[in-house]
C-alpha cells in the first residue's frame, strides 16, 4: 500500500479491511493506522492486517489493534487464517451491534411502559 492512496481510500470509502507495511516512503503504517482511526472517531475504523518483513514491529502492530501481523515473504497458508480471522472479528462486531440496538430498543420500550 503506497502511502497518499491508501489515506485516501481509508477517508472516502469504508474499507472493512487493509492490509498496510509498517515501512513506507513518508509515513509508517503505523502512523497511518493512527491516523486513520483518528479520522473514524466514532465509527468504525478498517480492520488493518499488517504485512511487513520487520517482526520487531508486530508488538507496537498490535497495540495499534491490528487483527494480524504477516511476515514477507508471504505464505498462502498464514494470509487465509489472517483473512479469516479479520473475518471472524468483523462478525464479533456485527453480534455486538445488534446486541446493543436491540438493547437500546428494550430499553425505549421498557420507558414508555413505565
């Protein structure tokens, strides 16, 4: 991911998933993970997995909550259990929400009988 359409695209379009290297020309990816959140404030940010030769980065990686952490080169294998796993949490995400609206909505209700 080159570093100016990757801020782009996480700013016009809601990308569920990125997959970003740590080291690129101008901004780390993982400056741009933090950027990138930062302007999601209050919505969902992209699920980011990073793929990057450097394992010395993958603790700051997922400080930065990444789902996963490939190392280059990349092995088949390992880049479908880190898709399944963004997959996986995407759906955690999803449960979640209709657990809290359909909490919300027993709650409105609860008030209007009371």
């Amino acid at each position: 991911v080159r570093q100016q359409p990757a801020r782009v695209a996480g700013r016009e379009r809601a990308a569920d998933l990125m997959f970003v290297d740590v080291q690129m020309p101008g901004m780390d990816g993982l400056e741009l993970v933090d950027q990138l959140t930062r302007q999601n404030a209050g919505e969902r940010a992209p699920m980011v997995i990073f793929a990057t030769a450097f394992d010395k980065f993958a603790l700051k990686a997922f400080d930065a909550h990444a789902v996963d952490y490939l190392l280059k080169p990349l092995e088949d294998e390992r880049f479908k259990q880190a898709v399944e796993r963004a997959r996986q949490r995407r759906k955690l995400e999803q449960v979640a929400d209709a657990t809290r609206k359909l909490s919300e909505m027993l709650d409105s209700m609860r008030l209007v009988l009371e």
